[in-house]
C-alpha cells in the first residue's frame, strides 16, 4: 500500500489516499482563530486498521507548523484522540 497524504483547502479537509483510492477524511472549519475538526471518515473497507488515527495526526501536525489556529475537535474520534494524546493538548481551544 503505498499511501498519501494531502491537505486540499478548497474542500477544507485532510485527505488520505492508496493510489486513488480515498482511504479516509478529515473534515474542518475555520472560525477566527480556530479550527474546528468536524468530521472523520474511513471507507468502510479500509477500518480496523488506524487509518482514521494516521489523519488526524497528519493534519494535527499540519495545523501546529503552518497555522496559529487552536482546534476545537467536535468530531468525537478526534476528541478521543486528543484524550490519548494528552502531549497535544496545548493545541486545543481553552
């Protein structure tokens, strides 16, 4: 599997592909000065697998280097990853 990463700003998501194939999504918000991540998505043939851990990392990274945005994670998935990864916590809205 050789996978991909991508941030497409027009659509306002994180996007992780095979090939052509979307393996899972990372939805987004932007409101002022924060981001709000509202939505994760990983084809159903592709769960089990980290998938949907492997782009919220991507795109809490992304976020941290080239942004001064805070995230909101109203997407319970990201809000459980957060809670797991509590190092990251600094990038959270107060």
């Amino acid at each position: 599997m050789s996978t991909e990463f991508s941030h497409e700003p027009d659509a306002r998501r994180y996007v992780l592909r095979d090939g052509k194939d979307l393996v899972a999504v990372l939805d987004y918000t932007i409101n002022g000065t924060s981001i709000s991540f509202t939505r994760t998505f990983t084809s159903p043939a592709k769960r089990g697998n980290g998938f949907a851990g492997e782009i919220v990392e991507f795109a809490v990274n992304d976020v941290e280097s080239s942004t001064d945005y805070r995230i909101v994670p109203m997407c319970w998935y990201v809000d459980e990853w957060f809670q797991k990864h509590q190092e990251r916590a600094n990038l959270l809205t107060r």
